[in-house]
C-alpha cells in the first residue's frame, strides 16, 4: 500500500495546531514552575533553620515539599497539554490503598515519629522510662527511637509504640527526689536518728539545698519502725548519688552506735 504524504502531512499540521501551543504553554509552566519550586525551597530551608527544627525531620519535611510540589506542577502540565488524567488518578488510587494496607504498622511509627519529633514529649539526652526500659535517649529517628539502658544495652522502640503508652520522662524537669528507707527498733530513739542522718545528709555531695530534705517515719510494722529520707538531687547520675548516700548513711548510723535490727 502506498504511502500518503499529503494525508500524513495534514493531520500532523491539524495535530500541531490543536495540541502544538497547549503543548508549549505547558513547558513554559513546567519550566517557571520548576524554577518558583527552587526558590520556595531555599526560603523554606532558611524558615526551618531559623527555628532550629530537628535535622531528621527538617530533612524529610524538605523532600516531601518539594516532591508533593513537583507532583503538583507535573500533573498541572499535563492537564494544560490535554493529557487526560483519569487512567492515572485510577492508578495512584490502587495504588495508595495497596500501600497503605501493606504498610499500615509502618506509617503508624512515621506519623508518631513526627509527632515525637515536633511535640518533643522527650529529647536526646533525656532519661526515659517505658515499655518496661529505663535508659538515655541516644537517638530519635523517623521511625523509631533509641534508647541507652543504665545497663549499656540498646534498645531499639518503634515510635508508634512510644506514641500510644506511657513514657515517662525522668529528667525533664532537672531534678529527681531520691527516697531512702531505714529500719530500726523500738528501742532506738527517733530523735537522736534523724539528728544522725540530717547530719549525714549535710555532709554529703550533690544533694541539692532546694527543697529541703525530710526525714521521718514512714511507716510503723510490729517489731520496727522505718526512717524515710527525701532529698532531691540532679536527675542525671541519679543511680550513682542513690548507691553513694545508702553507703554514707549506714556508715554514719554506725558510727553513731545505733544498731539496725537483727545486728
């Protein structure tokens, strides 16, 4: 069969009149569109440092806006092109719901490491206790989050885990109240021990002046009393001051020659 030049020709003239100047204007809006993207990004980058956002999440919020930008401008494009874009949307439908079925425990830690990231119910450095771990923060990321046992075991937590139960935080507010329990007979006279261990109290380091410490009985059992003592000390080498002040106390209270029951 011959091939018709002139038939070719006047559908690629009719072609090019119809679809030729939607086309152009479309690469124009891409082009303007891909330079404004540029801008907008470095103001964005600028606005995030400026407010010293996390750099986990001021990465991620970059990319995302840029991205969702670029999925904007190109489907933009495209509709001004004449492109029909129905076959797509049925496409990105499947294949949102797909994803999200398959990854539903997945976005749960993303979401709550946002969350994390931006309500900071916790920091790096902060001490922690949850999911029955107690631990230094090391490490935040998107999903999830690092923690440093006492014990120099690492434990690694999913964030929509830490999202959904308690945390709490044990050195966000500076200063922990350290809680000593003593026994002693009926015998032995409560006045004269809490003057021994007020003493011992004052002699010791890093107990902090403010709020004062308390000491009294806490509690009556059949053959003894307890002694508790409160003082507050810095949140971080907590574990350490409570091993040093129940080692100073007993030597103290012995020194005194007031004698624990059953010695």
């Amino acid at each position: 069969m011959k091939w018709n030049w002139d038939t070719f020709y006047d559908k690629a003239y009719n072609w090019i009149i119809s679809f030729g100047p939607r086309i152009l204007i479309g690469l124009l809006i891409l082009f303007i569109g891909l330079w404004l993207i540029r801008v907008f990004n470095r103001i964005f980058r600028k606005t995030l440092s400026k407010h010293n956002f996390n750099p986990s999440l001021r990465y991620f919020l970059q990319n995302l806006v840029a991205l969702t930008l670029q999925i904007l401008l190109i489907l933009l494009v495209m509709q001004v092109a004449g492109i029909q874009l129905t076959f797509f949307a049925a496409i990105i439908a499947g294949f949102s719901v797909a994803a999200g079925l398959a990854l539903s425990g997945t976005l749960q830690n993303f979401v709550s490491g946002i969350l994390i990231l931006v309500l900071k119910p916790y920091r790096v450095g902060d001490n922690i206790n949850t999911q029955n771990q107690e631990g230094t923060v090391t490490s935040i990321q998107l999903f999830y989050t690092t923690v440093l046992t006492f014990d120099n075991k690492t434990i690694i937590i999913p964030n929509g885990q830490l999202s959904n139960n308690v945390v709490i935080n044990l050195s966000r507010e500076g200063k922990r109240r350290l809680d000593i329990d003593l026994r002693f007979d009926y015998k032995t006279n409560p006045d004269h021990i809490k003057k021994v261990l007020q003493a011992s109290i004052d002699s010791a380091d890093n107990i902090l002046p403010e709020p004062v410490a308390r000491i009294g009985i806490s509690k009556l059992d059949v053959d003894k009393y307890i002694m508790t003592v409160n003082v507050w000390v810095n949140a971080h080498g907590y574990y350490d001051l409570l091993i040093a002040l129940n080692e100073k106390l007993v030597r103290d209270v012995q020194k005194a020659e007031i004698h624990f029951p059953g010695t």
